[in-house]
DNA sequence: GTCTATATTTCGATAGAC
DNA sequence: GTCTATCGAAATATAGAC
C-alpha cells in the first residue's frame, strides 16, 4: 500500500498478472519466480523488489482474487424466496465452476497445509461471508415465522453444499463437469430441498 | 506385483511408510526424495530401484491409501431408511474427516491439476463407487414406489455433499472442524432433507 | 527502481563398487 | 539389491552497475 514504488505502476500490474497465471497454471511450489519474472517481461530482482519473497507474492496474489470474485456475487434484493435461492445458486455455481476459480481454489487448498492463515482468510473473504448472508435472509424474509438462527446457518451451509459439493469436486480432481442443463436440475434440486426444509418446524 | 524384488520385502513397507507421511506432509512438489529416503532408513537408490521416480512412487502410494479407505466403510444391511442413512453418514463423516484423510485428499486435488488421471483414479475409487451404493439402494428400498434413477444418483450426490460439504471445505482450508455434538447435527439435517425430498413425488 | 550476473542450495536421477 | 558419491539442472535470493 504505502510500500508502493513512487515509479511505474505498470510494472507492479505486470508482475501480478504474470504471477497469478503461473501460480494457477503450475501452483505455489511448481512456480518459479524466474517464469514469473520472464512472463512479466521483468527482471527477477524487480520482483524481488516489489514483493519481497515468493510467499508474499503468492499471498498478494489470492487476497486481491478473493476479493474481486466475493464481490462479484451480489444478494438478490428482490423475489421471493425460491426466486432469491435460485437466483444466488445461479450466480454462485458461475462464478465457482469458473476454470480460474478452480485453479485457485485448487492452490489455496493445497497451500493451507503449510500456512493455514492463508487458508482463514480466504474462508472469511469468501464462503463465510456468503453463508452468513443467506442464514440472515432466511431467518428474517417475509411472512415466516423466525426460525433459530444456527438451524438458518446450518441451511445455508447445506444449500451451499449441495451446490459446490458434487460439481466442484469434480471439477477439483480435473473431471468434466456437467452440462449446464445438468447444472441446472442440481440447483433446482438444491432449492426444492433447502425450501422443503426451511418451511417445516 | 510381479516387479516386487526377491529380497527385502521389508524396505519396501519402509520406503512407503515414509514416503506417504513426507507426501501427506509437503504435498507433492514439496516432498524430496532425499528426505523419504533418509525418514526410510534407507538410500535414495533403493527408492529408485523400487519405484522407478517420484511419480509413480506418489501414485503407488495413492492407489493403496484409497484402497484402505474405500475398503473401511461398509454399506449397512439392515434397518429402515433413516438407520441406513444415519449409519453411512456416520461413517462416511468420520472416515472422510481423519487427518490423514485429509491430507490425502489435499494432496490429489494438488496434484490432479498436472495430472488428471490421478483424480480420475480416487474418484472412481471413492466417491463414485459410494454414491453409486446408496443411489442404488435408494432405487429400490421396500415399500416405495421406484423414482428415477438419475433422480436417485443426484438425490445421493447431494447427500454427501451435504455431509462433506461444509465440514471438509474446512478441513481442507486448515480450520477447525467442528466438535461432534455439532456433526452429528449437521448429519441428522442431511438425512432429514434426504427423506423429506426422497419421499415426494 | 531496474537491470545483468552470480552466489548458494537443493532437487531428481545416475554411476559404480560390493 | 543396496550402498556412497556425484552429476547436471533448476530453484530462491542477492550483489553491484546504472
């Protein structure tokens, strides 16, 4: 932020974009900062120069991707609530079955092992804060009586589950994934589930 | 198999019982052979000599864990639907949330970006296998009229989604995974759901 | 701040004695 | 089959000129 170099600004930009499809192509440790530099058309030192070493790098790397995809999703203000549900599914399983999500996700998880920190904060920029947001929705929309807001968080998790889970595992361990009107009996499966058992009790 | 060397069978558990703690540690990349050798007891050259390189070692290594854990859980045989179901997601939470496990896990979603045979292999070894039992017997369990029976592969897809989901999404990044008394809250949800959405229609 | 050049370490894999 | 010793490549990081 502050450490920011006075000059070229380009190359800082350069550097990030060069990093992040050699980390996403070949994850924390198959990356080379000598890639990395080559594919910046910059020096290896100028790197060094910017970021420091090749964690901090990596970490610069996620924290600005998690940030520009959580807000990408935008809450559906409007609708009732099976139209809310299938419109957040919607957007969530796009943006989550996206070959670059993937690939991060991929080497976020692989890389929790040696630094759980990068791990946290990737779950609090990202499936926490969705979470949290559909648990308060459901526990406060229109014309429902409240329910206990940890049974509301337990919903939202499954209904996140039932979406990311099957396909996202798959698409994790390299396999092909579904045909988008397969997608879509999955996510019209998940919001029948999720409202069967969000109107009971 | 046939390739086992004549003598010496012992170094051979050796070099595996290292190498898939040093693998399940440092992932793949992170792992050297001269450490799996010197944690074996044994010189690298002996690895080399039974394993041929890094990779197929790494793969031996995977093929004969998922063995192991595909062989543990055993699909119930008796009991009404919600004791079945109750019963294999018992055992598939705990199976699924050992540490190694897990470890294992990370590391063939790690790996399956360079290699996606590797993922092709658990999957079909796990996964697929497990979620293709409980379709079936969700087909054909007494007293109710048969449904679909890709309704039934995605009513079961769903269902472990819903039990791994949330739980070994944490797992996965580092995070605590919750204590058991919130598990088996988590589990009783999932079979709730299975059964209000298997029964309709 | 940016470059070229290099120091230093560590890796996967191999050679050759026994 | 197993060992010691080592090769050649590639890695992270740094030095010093401009």
């Amino acid at each position: 932020m502050a450490r920011t170099p006075t000059s070229s600004p380009g190359k800082r930009d350069q550097i990030i974009t060069a990093a992040r499809s050699v980390f996403l192509e070949s994850g924390f440790a198959g990356a080379s900062m000598d890639r990395i530099a080559a594919r910046a058309r910059v020096s290896k030192q100028t790197v060094y120069n910017h970021f420091g070493c090749k964690a901090d790098l990596f970490a610069a790397i996620v924290r600005k991707r998690c940030d520009e995809m959580t807000h990408t999703l935008v809450f559906p203000k409007s609708g009732d609530t099976a139209e809310v549900l299938r419109q957040l599914a919607r957007q969530f399983i796009e943006i989550t079955l996206t070959p670059e999500a993937i690939a991060l996700y991929r080497t976020i998880i692989c890389e929790s092992a040696r630094c759980p920190e990068l791990g946290a904060a990737f779950y609090a920029a990202g499936p926490d804060r969705i979470t949290e947001s559909l648990a308060e929705y459901l526990n406060q929309r229109p014309g429902q009586s409240r329910m206990n807001l940890s049974r509301a968080r337990i919903l939202a998790e499954q209904f996140f589950a039932m979406l990311h889970g099957h396909l996202q595992t798959r698409a994790l361990l390299g396999l092909s994934t579904a045909h988008p009107t397969q997608r879509n009996a999955y996510l019209d499966q998940a919001v029948a589930m999720l409202l069967a058992a969000g109107y009971e009790t």
